[in-house]
C-alpha cells in the first residue's frame, strides 16, 4: 500500500492551494483528480481577497505570468442606472484589484504549478471509498487505466467541489437554505476590451433574472443568466444555445454589447445549485471550498470561500501533524462560516431588493456603499466594518429608511 501525509480529493483552487501550503512546510501530498486538466467550472470572476490567498500558499506569481483581464470593481446595471463599485474605494484595507480569470486555464496552472514542486498530483483518479481512522485514513479510487488503487495517508482534505466527495460517502448534505435557481451561460467572442471592462456586470433583466458578461483579456467573455427555476419555463423547448441566444437579445444592456453572438464554448444550464453540510469535518478529514457550502453565482463568493478555506485547512493540518492540539470547530468552522452567513446575507438582500435599492437610491450615503464595496471585495470577515459585523438585519433596517425618506413629502 502507497503512503502519504496527506491526500488532497480535487485539484481546483481549493485543493492546489491546500497542496500547496502543506508541500511547504514538509509533508508528503497527493492530489486526486476526477477529471483531466484543462477542463470546465463555473466561477470565473475573482475577489481581491483572493490575492491574499494566493500569496500566503505562494502562487501569486503564477498567475500573474497568465496575462488574466485586471478586475477592478463591479458595475450594476437596472432600468438605465448604474451602480459602479471600485474596489479602491473600499472601508477595509486590502487589495483593490484582482482578476477575470477563465477557470480552465487558472485551475491548470495552479495544479500543475504545485506538480512541479514534488506534490504527487493525479488526474483520473476517481474516489469510490474511504475508510476513515483515528491515526491513519486508506483512499481508494481508480486510476486513468481504470486500475483500483489504495493510498494511506495521515489526514484528507476534501476540496472536490461540486463533486461533494465526502459529504456524499457520508450523508452530510443537506438542502440548502437559498431558493432553487437555474443558470444558463456560455463564452462568447468579445473583441473590444473598454475600460469599463474592468468590471464585472451585473445586469436586472427582469424582476426574476439577472444576468453577468465578465470580458476575458484574450477576446472572449463569460455571460451567463440567472433566476428561480419558473423564470426559465419559457425557455423549456429550446436547446441551451437557443435558450441563451434568446436571453442575450431580452437583455437591452448586454444585446448591444455582444453583437453577433459566436460562441467559443457551448452552453450550458444547470440548476439547484445552492448546497450545504452538515458538519465541516470529522475524524481524518476536513471539506474545503464548495464540498462545504455553496451560496450563488452573485457575487462571486464560491472562489473566494475555496481559497480562503483551502489555505486555513493546511495551515491547521500542519500544526495538528506537527503535534499541536486544534479546536476546528473554533479555528476553522466558526471562521469559515462567519464570512458564509454574511455573503448568505447579501445574497438574501439581492433577491429581496434591500441591497438594489441601496444601490440605486440617491439618497445612499458613499461611506455606506465603500464599507459595502469591501464585502463585495470578499473582505468579509472584517468585524469593525458595520456591514459585517450587523450583516443580518442592516439591509433590511437601511432598506427601510430609504423607503422613509422616499416616502417623506418635501417642505
């Protein structure tokens, strides 16, 4: 039986930066991929948090060598208005910049970047069983022949993503708190690259759907629409690339900007996309990224929580394997879930119209939307920010006293 320190299930940002920060300080790694790289995900708007990320598991120069479209804030588009945030304006201080990056080549270079520095990266490797101990956990999977093979090792993280690995094996999941949603998108061709390109945008097509168009630096861009399930009935018999076609052209914001539509990848939907856990780890394993909790596409949280999570999970298995006590649910699962429940908040807020409105009032106060700035930003565990540390009730109570004020008769 092969032996290792540590296996790591999946090989997306999560699992890399995981990877890497433990093949750092001295422990064996391996990584088991389901797929083979390059491949397909959803998620391709980054946070600035993220750079923190990358720089504490030492991959930031690797992704600054892959030439990624810069990001520097979000615009929000309703009704002819617009709502620009840049993330240099923002309450907490932090990066106030980051990247629009195609997340097949960004999860390659970071897999194969933490390959060549000695962790034992597989691909094809698709996990059937685990059996979970108190000193040592046995993984067995199959390889790309198809071959059955068994790897001890001491710990395993979980950063599978979508895949659920271990929340699955286990029957941690449970529904999520968050409506049902359906997303249908694609990449395009996009050849005029604008300075407001810089941004993300979040477009309101209609009261149920909102729709992103994230410009890529190398001539393409990810659009992509988004509501409950009931929105998309009128789309039920067309295929996906006619069903977006027809969403593009609904859109008068987006239509204008894309022209033409060419396709340079197919489009796809899924939906139900909104999961949770019930527990973050257990004996010899820990769940990363989106094997924990995954909110929505909104605001482009799911990257930001798989590196963040990722990063803290190494670092705490590190101390633990050097023979330190860890209180995970203290040092890993408060803290993860912290900066959760207030994205959960903002997600709530967007599909209830408290946080449109607070975007599109003029009667919004710029310290408030600089400290909200900062949680779009992902800097979402900064307790002396009021919109963090009051996330659960402040856009409701600010909702409401712009409704007051547009309520009260001028003298």
């Amino acid at each position: 039986m092969r032996k290792c320190d540590v296996v790591v299930i999946g090989a997306g940002p999560s699992g890399s930066l995981a990877a890497s920060v433990l093949q750092q300080k001295g422990w064996e790694v391996t990584m088991l991929e389901k797929q083979r790289f390059p491949r397909f995900v959803i998620g391709e708007s980054l946070l600035p948090r993220c750079m923190e990320s990358l720089e504490e598991a030492g991959l930031m120069n690797v992704v600054e060598k892959l030439g990624f479209q810069k990001k520097v804030g979000a615009r929000f588009y309703k009704d002819g208005e617009i709502c620009d945030f840049d993330f240099s304006q923002q309450f907490t201080e932090g990066w106030s910049w980051t990247w629009q990056a195609p997340r097949s080549e960004l999860d390659m270079a970071l897999a194969e970047e933490v390959a060549s520095r000695g962790v034992n990266l597989e691909y094809e490797a698709t996990v059937t069983h685990i059996d979970f101990g108190a000193e040592k956990q046995a993984v067995y999977y199959t390889d790309d022949a198809g071959k059955e093979e068994v790897i001890e090792c001491k710990f395993v993280i979980d950063g599978s993503g979508y895949g659920r690995v271990v929340p699955r094996m286990l029957g941690l999941d449970k529904p999520s708190d968050l409506a049902p949603r359906m997303a249908v998108f694609g990449h395009v061709k996009y050849d005029a690259i604008h300075e407001y390109d810089k941004r993300i945008d979040i477009v309101t097509v209609t009261d149920k759907i909102w729709a992103w168009l994230i410009p890529f630096s190398d001539g393409r861009a990810s659009v992509g629409f988004v509501g409950v399930i009931e929105a998309f009935d009128h789309l039920k018999d067309l295929s996906d690339k006619e069903s977006l076609l027809k969403l593009i052209a609904s859109s008068a914001y987006i239509a204008p900007k894309l022209g033409d539509v060419e396709f340079t990848m197919e489009a796809k939907k899924i939906s139900a996309y909104s999961s949770a856990v019930s527990r973050f780890h257990g004996e010899g394993f820990v769940l990363t990224g989106n094997s924990t909790e995954f909110l929505d596409p909104i605001f482009s949280s799911g990257v930001t929580f798989a590196m963040e999570s990722g990063v803290l999970a190494a670092k705490l298995l590190d101390r633990q394997l050097g023979g330190e006590a860890v209180d995970w649910d203290t040092e890993y699962v408060a803290y993860i879930q912290r900066g959760v429940d207030t994205f959960r908040s903002y997600v709530k807020g967007w599909y209830d119209g408290s946080l449109p409105k607070i975007f599109f009032s003029p009667s919004s106060l710029q310290q408030f939307k600089d400290q909200i700035c900062s949680v779009l930003a992902g800097y979402v565990w900064d307790e002396s920010n009021p919109f963090v540390k009051k996330h659960s009730r402040i856009l409701t109570t600010l909702s409401k006293v712009l409704d007051i004020q547009m309520d009260k008769p001028e003298e």
